[in-house]
C-alpha cells in the first residue's frame, strides 16, 4: 500500500507528471521536501508503476470538497442536484488527469474551472427534455447561482426585476429563463392537479365505438331523405341556425321549419328503430 505525505496536491504532481501516456518523468521535488522520502511504500521501498494511480487517487479525494462546492452552486436539491454532483466528480477526475505542474499554476485553480465547465456542458447538452436557446440556458444557470446571495442579501426571494437589476438584463429574459425550467423535466400527465391528474382533465369520448354502428345507421337514414330535408338538418344541427333564420333564408314561416323538423326527426327515428343492426359491427363485436 502506498502512503503519500500531508502536501498540497501539485507538489505531488511536480515530483511525478501525470502524463496521458502512462509513464512516470521525475521532477524536481519541492523546497524543502526530500525526492526519496516523498513517496514511498510501507516497507519503505521507492513506489512502482503504481505510483500514478495512487496519485490521482489521494489527489482527486483530497478535493472532492471543491466538487461538492461547485455542484452545489448550480443545485443545492432537487433531483438534478444527485446527478450534478456526480457530474462534477467527473469533472474532478478530468482536472487531475489534465494537470500540467510544469506550468506553475496550484491545481486547485485548475480544477475549479474544469469541474464547472464539465457541469454545464451536462446541464446544456444532456438535461433538457425539451431544450430552450442556449443563452436562455445559461441565464437561467447565472440566476439560480445568483438567487441564493441576492435572497440573502434582501431578506426574502428576489423578484424578477431585482435579479435582472442584478445581472444586467430585461426582466424579460429573466422570466423566460425562469419559467424554462419547466422544459428541464416537465410534469407528468399523472402528477395531481386541482385534485385531478392533468390526464384526468384532458377530453376523451368514451363510447365512440360503442355509438359507432348507431352513427353508421344514421348515416344510411340521413342519405334516404330529400334534398330540402338534408338542408333543414344541416343548417339547425350543422350551422347551429335558429328556426326564425332559417325561415328568413329560406322564405318561409318559422312555424312551416319548426313543423318541417318535426316530421323529418320523427322520419329518422322510425327508420333507425327498423333498420338492422350493421353487420360489419355486429360481427367486430360478437367476434
């Protein structure tokens, strides 16, 4: 097993370069740190082609804080926030592997943005059901990092003209990045709503099959009637015409229509009462 000193992560990496070929070129170890003694194992030999491994281990577990950091800025809860956090640990992984000692900058500096470009890249590329406008994206990413401090600040939720005062935009856009983030994960057609699920409220006909073979002989009734009887039944039960102005198209009384639908509803009815059952639907049904 490998033990590795209490030392800041780069110092570290100066004394082995985490490269992406897999092998191992020494460095100069830090001022003031023995080469020999930086790394070793627990019989006190040099360390072998593990080396690298155990580095990015103790690395990547000595800042899992500054993942967890980041992934809470973008979602402290929520059912993203399990997801975010993984993502970032992703990222932090990315950082290691990436790490370029060489170049004199701590390692904590680069991994910060590393992880938090791996999450937007998730949140852009991966989360959305229905996906809004990129700059729709990063805004709505800018107010909920924003939110929190502003809330704080105020002593209660910010409104949306006090966060686009705080980032220097229309109110507009801040509403529409707001109410975007229903196209995140939108609702289900089962989730309650006024003590109904939204599938509840939605139209259906229930017994259209079950009317379809009254429909097929009244189809077959309507075709028997005369010309002037279709026309009277498609203005009153088509058009939704009154009696008087369909008297008033046609130059008669509304008494003559009123007496004319009478006789042709009574027709209609005693030609479905007679009328067999249609054998296409019975045999469907009996089938």
């Amino acid at each position: 097993m490998i033990h590795l000193r209490d030392q800041q992560a780069d110092d570290l990496l100066g004394i082995v370069s985490l490269d992406d070929a897999g092998t191992s070129t020494r460095r100069r170890p830090p001022a003031g740190t023995p080469a020999a003694t930086a790394c070793t194992t627990t019989d006190g030999a040099p360390a072998g082609p593990s080396l690298k491994a155990a580095l990015r281990d103790d690395i990547a577990l000595r800042h899992l804080e500054i993942a967890e950091s980041v992934a809470r800025s973008f979602a402290v809860a929520g059912p993203e926030a399990p997801d975010i956090r993984q993502v970032a640990y992703l990222g932090l992984i990315k950082a290691v592997q990436r790490f370029d000692p060489s170049r004199g900058v701590p390692f904590a500096s680069f991994a910060l943005p590393t992880i938090t470009g791996e999450i937007k890249r998730y949140l852009r590329d991966s989360c959305w059901v229905i996906r809004p406008p990129r700059d729709v994206q990063d805004l709505r990413t800018e107010i909920t990092r924003t939110a929190p401090a502003l809330a704080q600040r105020l002593g209660r939720e910010a409104t949306a003209r006090e966060l686009a005062v705080e980032l220097g935009c229309p109110e507009s856009k801040v509403l529409e990045a707001q109410i975007s983030h229903t196209s995140l994960r939108p609702d289900s057609l089962d989730v309650p709503f006024e003590g109904r699920s939204w599938g509840d409220t939605l139209a259906a006909d229930l017994h259209g099959t079950e009317r379809s073979d009254d429909m097929i002989s009244l189809r077959g009734a309507v075709n028997e009637l005369d010309g002037a009887e279709k026309e009277l039944l498609y203005r009153r039960y088509f058009m939704e015409q009154t009696q008087q102005a369909i008297a008033d198209d046609l130059g008669m009384s509304q008494m003559q229509v009123s007496r004319m639908l009478a006789r042709i509803l009574v027709t209609l009815q005693k030609r479905l009462l007679e009328a067999p059952a249609p054998q296409g639907v019975h045999s469907s049904r009996t089938g």
